[in-house]
C-alpha cells in the first residue's frame, strides 16, 4: 500500500511544524519525524482505526494530534492531521469541508 497526504493534509503538518518549532527549536522536527512515522504505519494497519465522518482516525502515537485517512484500492489518503486539543467542532466542520 502506498500512502498520500492531500494538499490539506501537508499544510497540516507545515501547520504543526511551524508551532512547535516556535515553542523549542527543533521541537518542530521532531513532531516532524514522529507523525512520518506514524504516516508509514498506516502501510500496516491501516482500516483498523476507529471511524469520524467518513474518515478513519489513527491518534498520533507521541503528539495530540489525529490523522484522518481512507482507504482507496492500494492506497491510503491523509486528507487531514489535525491537533486533538481544538474545539470538536472545528474539527468536524473542517473535516467536512476536506
């Protein structure tokens, strides 16, 4: 299987990139590699991750953040990495939105 991030997915991770790197330097490239990590298990276990809106939902294993994918043939689509501590709303409108 291959993995995919959308547009929007990538700005996301540029999105957190950018905050944590502000909080500590290098901070930012280590949340960086952490959620490329967990992007590369999805080629596993994907499918198995709980259900939001459509999208299944893998928790991200060091930061607070969710990835939302789908599975599509041989490949796996990152349509959005959000960070877990926003109001549950915006999440949901932004996912349906993607």
């Amino acid at each position: 299987m291959r993995v995919r991030l959308l547009s929007s997915a990538a700005l996301d991770l540029r999105t957190g990139f950018a905050f944590f790197e502000e909080q500590e330097q290098g901070l930012g490239g280590y949340f960086l590699e952490s959620i490329l990590e967990d992007l590369k298990s999805l080629k596993t276990n994907a499918g198995i991750h709980s259900r939001v809106l459509g999208y299944h939902r893998k928790v991200a294993s060091v930061f607070p953040y969710g990835i939302y994918y789908r599975c599509s043939g041989d490949e796996i689509v990152v349509v959005a990495i959000f960070d877990s501590r926003q109001n549950p709303k915006l999440i949901t409108r932004n996912l349906r939105n993607r």
